[in-house]
C-alpha cells in the first residue's frame, strides 16, 4: 500500500468591500460684496460731492484710548559705565 497526499480543496465565502467612485458636482459659492463705502481724503469730498450729488458723507469718528498704569513699586537700576 502506498500512502500519496491527497489536496482538500475547500471554499469559504468571505465578507468584501468595493471602492466605488462616482462623480459628483462640486458646487461652490461665488459670492460678491459690494462696498457702498469709500474711504477718501478731505481734500477728495467736495470734488465726489460735485460727481454725484446723491453721496451722503458719514460723520467722522475717532476713537481715543486713554489707559493709565501706575506702578506700585518702581525699580531703579544704576547704569554705571566704568573706564
């Protein structure tokens, strides 16, 4: 008697996935401003006031700032320069 390896063959289902690429619109806003404001020098006003009468100057605005720091506990340090 002579003994020869013999081959199972077996099949297994198994679970996969598929990479599907499909085309799609890309949608993209285009959106525009426009400025109904125009920064001008003084000198520049009364010649766009004469171009078009409808222009309405905005008032000026200036904003100070006024802070204070007091210093509790000064620190003096002696810049001495030796020869």
């Amino acid at each position: 008697m002579i003994e020869v390896p013999v081959e199972n063959k077996i099949y297994v289902e198994r679970e996969y996935e598929t990479l599907i690429e499909k085309p799609y619109d890309v949608i993209r806003e285009n959106i525009i401003n426009k400025d109904r404001i125009i920064d001008v020098n003084e000198s520049q006003i009364e010649e766009l006031l004469n171009q078009n009468p409808n222009l309405e100057v905005l008032p000026v605005f200036i904003n100070y700032e006024r802070k204070n720091k007091y210093v509790e506990k000064p620190i003096y340090i002696d810049n001495i320069i030796e020869k």
